[in-house]
C-alpha cells in the first residue's frame, strides 16, 4: 500500500485504467441548433444517417440526436459532417456521453 494512494486513503485498491477497444460503443447524445424556419427538413435528413437517432425538433430550433460510434474521434467528425454539410446548422452541441461494451457471443 503506497501512502497518500488510493488503496490508503479509502481501503481498497485502485480500479485499472480502462483503454478503449474494438467492443467499446460510445453514445453521445447532442443539440443540433437550427434556423426554425428550416428545422424539420433538416431533422429529417438527419434522421437518414447511419448510426444516428433523432428525437425530433424542440423548441423551434434544436434538433435532438442520439449518435453511437466507435471512438471520439468518430463523434467529432459526425459534429463537423453535421456542420460542413447543412448550411442552416447554426452548431452542434454535445450533451452528454457514455460508453457501452459491445455484448461479446
């Protein structure tokens, strides 16, 4: 037991660095800020992507989305497409993130 560890401090050892691999999915879900005037083509068009679920338009402006990819880097360049790719896309907004281990038969 190493003083000022983890293991000293709380009475139980330290939990292993956890590494992302091949099962790990991440699932992000985020805003998609929109002109209102525009909102439900875009959200529709949206909902046509791979990997990607909408919940709608909220609001007149925000788009919902729930996204689930391999890594971050994945996540990051689906919030670049998203801004690249439609002009009334005003940003995009991550909200939240969690990853899952991909159920192994």
């Amino acid at each position: 037991m190493t003083p000022g560890s983890r293991e000293a401090a709380y009475g139980f050892p330290a939990l292993p660095k956890k590494t992302e691999s091949e099962d790990t999915m991440l699932i992000a879900s985020m805003i998609v800020k929109v002109d209102p005037r525009v909102a439900n083509a875009v959200a529709e068009k949206l909902a046509g992507m791979a990997d990607v679920t909408s919940y709608g338009v909220h609001k007149k402006e925000h788009i919902i989305l729930v996204a689930e990819k391999k890594s971050a880097k994945e996540l990051e360049q689906l919030s670049q497409y998203i801004l690249m790719e439609f002009p009334d896309v005003i940003g995009v907004f991550p909200t939240y993130l969690t990853s899952m281990e991909a159920a192994t038969e």
